[in-house]
C-alpha cells in the first residue's frame, strides 16, 4: 500500500487524466482505474467503464471536460466541471442533431494505489436532453 497521496499529486494526476480523456488517449486511462472498480455503486471492471465513456463520444465526437474547480481531502478528489460537444451520433433517443450542448457535471473519485476505485458523478443529462430537443430557430 502507497503512503496517502499529497494534495499536489492528486491534483495533477486528475488534471492528466481529464488531458487523457480530452485528447481520447485510451491507452493512457486504463493506467488510471484498476482491473474492478465502482462507479456510482455499481461494481464494475474498467473496460466495461472505458465503454460508457466511448459510447458519451460516439455520440458527442467533440466532447470536452473543462475543471472549473477541485478540492482534495485524503484520498478523495472532488470536481466540478463544465462539458461541451457536438451532437453527432445517436443519443438517448435523439438522431444527431447537429447542436452544440454544455451541461454541468460533478465527479467524486476516490484513489488507491495511485488509482480511481471509486468514481461517482452527477451530470446534467436533463439540460442535454432539453438542448437537444429545442426547435431550430
């Protein structure tokens, strides 16, 4: 077991990891959850995971997370996001619409060995939907 992490290294390895995503470095995000995980209470392993988040990009090929803020406890990262993108695959029950969408997203993770082991997050799929259903103007 690694001693806890600093404030500083779990900063910076949460700001690699949104670079990694941002930049679809699929080779790179495995390095960042162990083998089985749970996110939002669920077990689950992490390609499975990896697999919700390109299923978000097929649909949203341009899909962008912007940290607007971050606080650290312990072992704990929490965030606050802003993300972005283009709606140009299926979603939900939308053909692609063509729209550019923003919503907010909140995060918590908890990290283990240098690891996220636990991933919860809220984003507002609510907003998304209303801003894809909004007639042309």
């Amino acid at each position: 077991m690694m001693p806890p992490p600093t404030a500083a290294y779990l900063r910076a390895r949460y700001t690699r990891y949104l670079a990694a995503l941002n930049e679809r470095r699929f080779e790179h995000l495995v390095h960042f959850y162990p083998e089985s995980l749970l996110v939002n209470g669920i077990h689950c392993d992490r390609h499975a995971h990896l697999l919700d988040i390109k299923r978000l990009l097929s649909a949203f090929p341009d899909w962008h997370w912007r940290l607007d803020d971050l606080l650290t406890d312990g072992t704990r990262i929490a965030a606050r996001l802003t993300t972005t993108g283009t709606h140009e695959g299926p979603y939900d029950e939308f053909a692609p619409t063509h729209r550019t969408v923003t919503a907010s997203e909140f995060a918590h993770y908890r990290i283990t060995d240098g690891r996220f082991t636990e991933v919860w997050f809220l984003s507002d799929r609510e907003s998304v939907r209303r801003q894809l259903s909004q007639e042309s103007a």
